[in-house]
C-alpha cells in the first residue's frame, strides 16, 4: 500500500509539473498577443464604434483577461477576450498603419502564428 501511495504520488507531482510548465507557456503567448498590439505603431483599436491606441487596448485586454473566468490558453484568450465585446457582441477592428481594418481575432491569430519562445 504504502508503494501504491508513493508511486500515486509521484505522478501527481510529475503530473502538476507539466500542467504547470504548459500554464506558464500560454501565459507567455497571451502576453506575446497582449504586447504585439500595445506595440503596434500607428495602429488604432476599435471597440464598440470608440478608437482605442494601443496602450489603452492593451489596457482593456488584460483588464479582461483578469476578470475572465476560463482563460487556459492563447486560444481561449483570443476567442474569449480579445475578438469581440462581451456586452454588445460586437466585434473588435484593428486598423493598421497602412489603413487596413481587420478583425481583432484575425490579427491575434496571425501573430500567434509567428511566437517563437526564443525570441526576447
């Protein structure tokens, strides 16, 4: 019994490691996402129809990042809080420097695409 018990142990604690090593990694990609459009230079936010630069939707992104309740990936995060307006459903724009306006999810989606954890 008493192996039973360490071995049951032992893959807990194996096990919560993992868990723990891929939470640490999404997070990172979530800030990957969070920091791309805080950086973006020129580009404008758009959020229930109000202009937004990056800092304050950067802001805005975390805010509901924290208040989420079911946030485990870099997925999540994007479908939940940084594609459309939980209030009206609306979704959010992104207007590029070069005039382009896209939809937030569509951008997240493309620069998760390019996160390279060796890159600082």
């Amino acid at each position: 019994m008493k192996n039973i018990l360490i071995t049951a142990f032992i893959i807990l604690a194996l096990f919560s490691g993992t868990v723990s090593a891929q939470d640490n990694i999404e997070k990172k990609k979530i800030e990957f996402l969070i920091s791309s459009v805080e950086n973006l230079k020129g580009a404008i936010f758009i959020r229930n129809g109000s202009e937004h630069n990056g800092k304050e939707a950067a802001e805005h992104l975390r805010m509901k990042l924290q208040n989420a309740v079911v946030v485990q990936t870099a997925d999540d995060f994007i479908r939940l809080c940084a594609s459309k307006s939980m209030i009206t459903g609306k979704p959010y724009m992104i207007r590029l420097s070069d005039g382009k306006t896209m939809k937030s999810e569509e951008y997240f989606r493309e620069i998760l695409k390019k996160y390279n954890p060796t890159v600082k």
